[in-house]
C-alpha cells in the first residue's frame, strides 16, 4: 500500500521514491549487511506510531524520519536527517 511521505526538502511525495531504512528507537552499532538485512526485513512490526528513517532516492537524496501509524500508514511527522528532533 503506498502512502504519501512530507518531504522537508521536496515537499509532499508519494512513498516509492524513498528507500525504508528502519525504526528509530532502540541504539545499534553499525550493522553488518546479514544484522541490516534481519534488521529491516525481519523486525517487530508492532501496530501504532513509530518513528521511521527513510531516504529520498528519488527526490533530495536526503535521510529523514517520519512519523508513521502502522495501522493506517498516516504520517503526521517528517523531519530532515537521522535522527527525530
């Protein structure tokens, strides 16, 4: 299901021109490509509001993080690098 992404930079896009980088919450060290791939393929998937990293690879080529409701895919926040402000 797509979804629409606030670019900081770009402004409102849709969500197949940004790569998914993961949830924010819980400290990692640089991961490994096997950890990343577990990482971002084989985690919780709890419901609810989760802070997101996502990439803009077709837009700004930027890292931002997004607010997002796993249940209905509604973001009510954007911001612009790695980390939520």
């Amino acid at each position: 299901m797509s979804f629409l992404i606030d670019c900081p930079n770009c402004g409102r896009r849709p969500q197949p021109e940004f790569a998914y980088g993961g949830s924010l919450g819980e400290d990692r060290e640089p991961a490994m490509l096997d950890a990343l791939s577990e990482d971002l393929y084989f985690n919780d998937n709890t419901a609810g509001e989760q802070l997101e990293r996502w990439f803009h690879r077709f837009g700004c080529e930027r890292w931002i993080v997004i607010r997002r409701d796993t249940r209905t895919n509604a973001v009510s926040g954007s911001w612009e690098g790695v980390d939520a402000p």
